[in-house]
C-alpha cells in the first residue's frame, strides 16, 4: 500500500504532545491525533478568544490506548507513529501494568497496520543500576514497542525544563516558598537536564533520521550535567535569591512525597514516582544523538531556565504538565463508588450585563483571580487537600481568559462549556463524593442576563452527607459571594 506520510500523535493533551502539535502540522505531512478527548483540542463552539490548539487539516479521534478497538482506525495509513504516553497519576500497584498494557496494545495496532516507525519519549538510566520503578517502566515500554516490527526510535531524556513542566514547577515553588530547603540525600544525583524545545526539536527530527538497526535508542540531555539541587541553585540565582539547603538523609521518596504536596503543585503520587528516580543517576553516556542529529545543539541549565521564565512571563503556558488527565489521580469515588441522593444549591440573579460579558467574567474564576471573595477559604480547602494527598489550588489555570473542556482550575477541571450559555466544573479535591459547580447564562433582551449558578454534591455514604451539611455555613457565604462576583465584574467590565 502506498504510504502518504500519515503521522499519528498520541499523548496530544499532554504536555510534550501538545507542544509538538504544531511542529508536526509545519512540516506539511497530513497529522491525526488519537486523543481521549477531542474536544480539548478542537471545541465545538469555542469562545472567540479560543485559538485551537490543532488547524483544520489534522484529523481528530478518539480513542484509548487500553481500548484495542479504538487504535485499528487510528493506525490505518500510517508512516510514522508517536507513543506520547505515559500513567504517572496511577497508583504505584496499578501504573506499571497500565503502561505495559497500553504498549502492547498500541505495537500490536502498528504491526497489523503496517506502520513504518514508531517515536517514543521515554527515561534515561542504565539499564544495569536498581531502577526506580517509574523509570524501569519507562524502558519497559520501549521495549515492548520493538515488539512492533516496525522502525523504533526510542529517544531518553531525564529532567525536561519549560514553562509548565513537571520538573520546572516543582523546582520553581520550592525555591520561591522556602528560604531553607530541607532535601534527601540523593538531592545531589546526576542528571542531565534538556530544555523543551530542544526535546521537541528531536522527535521532530526523528520523522526523517537514518537508522542502521530496527530499534534504536538515543540519549538525549542538554550542555550540563547536575543535580536537583544544582537546578535549584540555578533557578535561585536566575531570581536573586539566596537560598540554604540542609540535607535530611533519613528522608524516604514516601515522607518526601508528603512534604512536596505542602509546597508545590505535586500530587503525592506523581511526587512520589518522580522521588524515587532521583536515586538513579540519568545522563547521557552515549554521543549517537551528537553523531546522527548535528543540528541540534542543546542548552545549558541557565538557559533553560531563562527560556522557561520567558515563557511564563507570556501569562501563561502552551500546555502544562496538569493539563495531562494521566497525572491526575483518580478519586476512589469516580471509580463506580456507591452515591446517594444529589444536594443541590442553586442561586439566580438577573445582570444588567449582555451575556458574553456574563460570561466572560465566569470563565475567569480561579487562579490568580480567585473565587470573587472569600478566596482565602478555598486556599485553606486546598492546603488540606494537599495535605492529603489531592491536587490541590496550586494547579491554577492554564490561560487567565479563557478555558476549555479538560482545562485545570484550581481543584476544578472544565467537564462542559457551551459559550454564551453554560460552564460546568467537575471538582477534582479528594472528598467522600462527587461534586460539580455550574453556572448557565440566559439573555434577558439586549442588555440583561440570568445567571444561574448550582452547585451540586453527590454523597459517598454517610460520610458524604456528613461533609455535606458540615461545610453548609460556609457554602452560603463562599456561593453567595462567588455569584454576586461574577454579576459585580460582568457589571464593570467595559
């Protein structure tokens, strides 16, 4: 059969995934993105401040890589497939298999479609040290997809530096809560940090490359070899702070896990995994990347640093790595747990606002706007929340203006958004049941609006009502306020 150079991406509402969208479609090759979600890519009706993240010529399905069924359409007339994947957020029992299982199943689809190459993003670490488990399933998955028949190229990074990354994130609140950093022992491993853009400049270039064998693996890491600590150092003097790290040896990957969710954006699990890699040492020991890619020239730490700044300094991030669904750890609840009655608090006022300025200021709760009074609250929420081992506040938003379906707000994720008429937030806080805040916007003739906002709460047992009616003094300030801000900001906005 005749190959077009059909490209498949997986992985695209990620955080490397999404960035490499558009590289990809810059080479002219036709793209189709296998995505849970389409709609977080390409919105129907999306909001006119909205740019979607993919052009019109890339094709969008929906898929799971755990769902055999969904990759036989995907992978028909493929050249070139990308494995962007990856189920950090799972439960340390549960990740390894999940990885292992969507690999096979995705080298299996390549082999009866035929496909030509496979690129796949995974961790460095020689293969003779105690890998983490994190990081022996990373290499595990590239294994797997040699299982494939096809071409395999299998490019291994450690730390990846940007704006929005896991690794930028953590290092960047660390530094700028904590004057004095308590650290474990293996704080100090060598690692070889790269900065996004020069990773993203390597899978692109992994469409065109030579390979002399069916499976090839290339270490890639940027100009300088140093640790976590090294990067924090770096990070420090990149802002004029002096900071004082003190070494804690009797620190395990566990304790340190539950100190990282009090001050940064980490969940305890994907803290936890990231942990316990950083005993391992993650440097480049092979010069094939150098030999076979010559235009690429990787940077340093501080400029990595400085890129990533530059690029938050732009309000916000092309995709961050929270964004990512497989980061998120699911809740015990939204796995089938048995739910009672649904409470419901809905309030209505009418604005003497036209509904797209209505709208507009709903879409801007959350993040460094807050939650139009009594913010400091749900920054109390969050910090208990992390404290347990949940997401959390300091996820923030992606874009300060505008969200869409899949986006993070705070401990919200956007579940629907119909422009002009409704936007609904799924909570995503550890608690014993499921809840939702909703708001719907109905015109009033030219100049009014009737702003509903509901807030509902699906129990999970007695617990669940417990928490209920125990939070319901403070749910008729906090939703009172909230509504009365959107009519208030909707109201003053010119």
């Amino acid at each position: 059969m005749a190959r077009d150079g059909l490209i498949l991406l997986t992985g695209a509402t990620g955080y490397i995934g999404g960035r490499l969208i558009r590289p990809l479609e810059a080479t002219g090759r036709p793209l189709r993105l296998l995505v849970r979600d389409p709609a977080r890519l390409r919105p129907a009706d999306a909001p006119v401040a909205f740019t979607p993240r993919v052009s019109d010529g890339t094709q969008l399905l929906g898929g799971d890589l755990l769902e055999p069924e969904s990759l036989r359409p995907a992978m028909q007339g493929v050249d070139t497939a990308y494995y962007l994947v990856h189920s950090l957020g799972a439960a340390p029992d549960e990740f390894r298999d999940k990885e292992r299982a969507s690999a096979r199943n995705f080298a299996r689809a390549a082999r009866e479609a035929g496909v030509r190459r496979i690129i796949y993003l995974g961790g460095l670490g020689s293969p003779g040290d105690e890998l983490s488990a994190h990081l022996a399933s990373r290499q595990d998955v590239g294994a797997l997809l040699c299982e494939s028949e096809a071409e395999v190229i299998e490019f291994r990074a450690s730390v990846i530096l940007g704006s929005g990354s896991l690794s930028f994130e953590m290092i960047r609140a660390l530094v700028d809560h904590l004057p004095v950093l308590l650290t474990p022992r293996w704080v100090e491993t060598l690692t070889q940090p790269i900065a996004v853009d020069d990773v993203l400049a390597y899978l692109v270039a992994g469409l065109d490359v030579p390979v002399s064998e069916r499976c090839t693996v290339y270490e890639v890491g940027g100009e300088d070899r140093v640790s976590y600590g090294g990067m924090m150092r770096a990070y420090a003097r990149s802002q004029g702070l002096k900071r004082r790290m003190v070494k804690l040896p009797w620190l395990s990957p566990r304790l340190s896990a539950l100190w990282l969710v009090l001050v940064t954006p980490l969940y305890y699990r994907v803290g936890r995994h990231l942990l316990e890699g950083l005993r391992n040492e993650t440097v480049v020991t092979s010069d094939a990347a150098a030999k076979d890619f010559p235009s690429i020239r990787p940077v340093g730490v501080d400029e990595a640093i400085a890129r990533a700044l530059a690029n938050e300094d732009r309000q916000y991030a092309e995709t961050r790595w929270s964004d990512a669904r497989s980061t998120t750890p699911s809740s015990p609840q939204r796995a089938g747990a048995r739910v009672g009655r649904r409470y419901v608090d809905r309030r209505t006022i009418d604005v003497p606002s036209p509904s797209e300025r209505v709208f507009g200021a709903a879409l801007c709760l959350g993040g460094r706007k807050g939650w139009y009074g009594w913010t400091w609250l749900y920054r109390l929420r969050g910090l208990l929340d992390q404290l347990s081992g949940g997401v959390g506040t300091r996820r923030g938003r992606r874009d300060p203006v505008c969200v869409i379906v899949g986006d993070t707000v705070d401990f919200w994720r956007v579940e629907e958004l119909e422009p002009g008429r409704l936007l609904r937030l799924a909570a995503e806080m550890r608690a014993p049941g499921r809840g939702w805040l909703q708001y719907e916007f109905t015109p009033l003739g030219k100049d009014a609006t009737r702003l509903v906002q509901t807030a509902m709460w699906d129990p999970a047992g007695l617990s669940g009502r417990l928490y209920w009616y125990l939070l319901w003094p403070v749910h008729q300030f906090i939703f009172r306020s909230m509504l009365r801000g959107v009519a208030r900001d909707a109201i003053s906005t010119p």
